[in-house]
C-alpha cells in the first residue's frame, strides 16, 4: 500500500536533535534546538512553575476543556501580550484561543485567514524565517511568498528592503511579523522602525499576523518585548497573535499558547470565537489541561508573577553573558571575520554567519550540532563547554 511513499528528510531543526542523540562523544553539544538549558546545561524548570504545579496539584479535575481552552488561561494572556491598556481588551473585541503552543496558534490562525479572510490568501513571511513557518502557512491553505528582512553583508536589518517590499505588495495582503527576538537571525526592528513598518502597513492596508513565540527572552521584559504588538493595536491596526509559553515559562513540552484576533467589537468578536471553534473541534477537539493550568496560575498570582518575570530576566541575562564570552573568545583566538554580531543579535539565538559546510564539519570533527543555516541557541552554551565551542568554531572558520 505505501510503496510509493517516498523517504521524507529530517526536520531542519528537530532532525538536528536526533543527530546529537545518536553521537556518543562525551564532548558533544546540542546548540540546535531552541530550549533553554541552565549553566550545567541541563534542562530548566523554572521555580515559579514547580510552585504552580504544587498549587494545582491540590485541586481540579482531569475534564475536558472548553473548545477554546481555560477562560482564565485566555483572559491572562490575552493580558500579557497586549496590556491593560489596550482598547479592544477594554472594549470586550479580542476574540482569543488556547492552542498547541505557538505551532498550534499558527495553524489555527492560518486556517481562520485561508477561511475567512475576505481580501488575499497570500501570507508574506521574513527571508529568512522560521523554518516550520512556511509548511505550517502551506498546509493551512495560503500562499506562501517572502520580503526581504536580513541582510547578510551587515549581518543586520535590511531595513530598505523591507520596506520597498512592504510598499511593493498588493493591497491587504497578510503580512508575518516577528514580534522580538526574529528567528532565526536575532535581529529585530528598533522602536522607531517598528512605527515605520506600522505607519506602511495602514497606508497599504495590510493585515499584520504577528508570532510572539519570545515574550520576555528579547530584553528580560515582558512588555518592553511586547512593544511592536501594543504599538500597531494603539495604532488601531486589527492583528492576528499567536502567542506560545514554551520558551518564557520552559512549558515546551506541556504545549501551551493562545491565538487572538482583534475584533471590532464585542459582537463580531463572538462571531469570530465561535467559528474559530469550528476550525479547532476537528483538528483535535480540545486543548491539554495541564500546561495552561500552571500558565494561568502564575500570571494570576502576584507573587509567582513578579518571581517567574525574574526568572525570565535570568535567563535573557545568562544568554546575554555567553553572548559576550563567545564575542571575546573568538577575537581572542583572532578568527577571522567580523563578530559584533553574536552580540548585538537579540533572543535565544544566533545567526552566526557560518556556512552550511562548516556546520557540517562542525558536527562530524567537533560533535557539535547546530542547524545547517548557521543558527546556535546561545542557551545551549555554558561555562563548561563555551571555550571548547570558540576554539572549534574558530578551527572551522580558518579552514
Ligand atoms: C526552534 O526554532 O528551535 C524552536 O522554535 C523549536 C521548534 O519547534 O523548532
């Protein structure tokens, strides 16, 4: 039955796991993947989350869930992201959804658009971007076309391109904005760019989708990295968010985000909630328990609250300091190239410039594994194995 079924290749980022699993070198290190891992590079459950679960774990049943998830899990993130300021959560007009993590909320966003979406099944994505981004968008039903984002010469913003391509596309068509820490270069649009890249998207009445996978990991703040979502909602942009708490709460594995749409008003809003649970019920019923549970209980307790924002702060700050030891290793080791980069990039990674064929070499003489594109989750790094990195990386690069 399934002869003509062809071999299909490993997945750009989780296939890098398996390769690392498979390598018995006791030197071997996993920078593919973006999950935290702590000083002794281990994997890291944030304290506040430990205390959540101890809470829950007093209470509450194993039922299912409502279509669109825990209300207060929604209602709090929904809070996180756009802040209590904002006018359409004031208003009652933020139509919002649990989901699978940030993957889920783009999947169910991108049905909700291929559906009803009135004006363009063309979703325009950064070049480059996430890699599941484009299968994700494909297999929703939208076309899927580029803009132009990253500059390879100044291993920065192409801040020009972006904007011509922005001005150049047809009307109304949907646009994917990173919304900090862009995966996977770590460059992201300042404030003032950010306004720009609003004031173009009104004038071309463009329908801005952002993915907010980083809250907090950008700076260490919450609401200083929700910045470009707040700015184009107080700008009265209608957005599309997807929102995910793997990364900012460590829950990768619990599964756990929510996907919104601001509305007009609360009316359209139920409208807009009620086919987004035609959309969910057959893709897979209901959402998981337990992940949204420990994520509402932290964001409604003040004092697990202000503990896990520190939290999130200690894990920017460790990334942040590998980021400059990698910098001094190697200039230190006088590798050639420019790297002021690995320091100015914002977030879990860093688009180090390194080729496909040195990641290869990387892997197969140093047993160290990242994604062919050059990508490395800093938080892969420590004390323990950084040196050990920079002199490998360095030995790559001169060849
Ligand atoms: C990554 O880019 O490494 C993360 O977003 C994890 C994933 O699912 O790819």
């Amino acid at each position: 039955t399934w002869s003509a079924v062809p071999a299909g290749p490993p997945d750009a980022i989780l296939g890098v796991t398996e390769a690392f699993k498979r390598d018995q070198d006791p030197r071997k290190i996993n920078l593919g993947v973006g999950a935290y891992r702590d000083g002794n590079g281990k994997p890291f459950v944030l304290p506040s989350v430990k205390k959540a679960e101890e809470i829950i774990s007093q209470s509450g049943d194993k039922e299912y869930l409502p279509i669109t998830g825990l209300p207060e899990f929604t209602r709090r993130a929904a809070l996180l992201a756009y802040g209590a300021e904002s006018a359409p959560l004031k208003g009652n007009a933020v139509a919002v959804t649990q989901s699978i993590s940030g993957t889920g909320a783009l999947r169910i966003g991108g049905a909700f658009l291929a559906r009803f979406y009135p004006h363009s099944k063309t979703i325009y994505l950064p070049t480059p971007t996430w890699g599941n981004h484009t299968p994700i968008f494909r297999d929703s039903g939208l076309e899927v076309k580029g803009y132009r984002y990253y500059d390879k010469k100044t291993v920065g913003l192409d801040f020009e391109g972006l904007k011509a391509d922005l001005q150049s596309m047809p009307e109304k068509s949907i646009v994917l904005l990173h919304a900090c820490a862009h995966n996977p270069t770590g460059v992201d649009p300042t404030q003032a760019q950010w306004i720009e890249i609003s004031n173009i998207i009104k004038e071309k009445s463009l329908f801005p989708f952002f993915d907010m996978a980083y809250q907090g990991f950008a700076s260490g703040s919450t609401s200083k990295d929700a910045f470009a979502v707040r700015h184009f909602v107080s700008e009265g942009h209608q957005v599309a968010l997807c929102q995910s708490f793997a990364k900012n709460m460590g829950l990768y594995g619990e599964r756990v985000g929510a996907f919104s749409l601001t509305t007009a008003d609360p009316e359209e809003k139920a409208r807009v909630e009620s086919q987004l649970k035609i959309v969910i019920r057959p893709m897979y019923s209901n959402p998981p328990l337990h992940g949204a549970r420990i994520a509402s209980t932290i964001l409604g307790s003040p004092e697990l609250y202000s503990e896990w924002e520190g939290e999130v702060k200690g894990m920017a700050e460790r990334i942040i300091s590998m980021r400059d030891r990698l910098y001094d290793n190697l200039v230190a080791q006088k590798t050639p190239g420019e790297w002021g980069h690995i320091k100015s990039q914002i977030g879990m990674f860093s688009f180090t410039g390194l080729t496909t064929p040195q990641t290869k070499a990387l892997a197969e003489k140093a047993h160290i594994y990242m994604t062919a594109d050059g990508r490395i989750s800093m938080a892969g790094l420590n004390a323990h194995n950084i040196d050990y990195f920079s002199e490998s990386v360095s030995r790559a690069v001169k060849g």
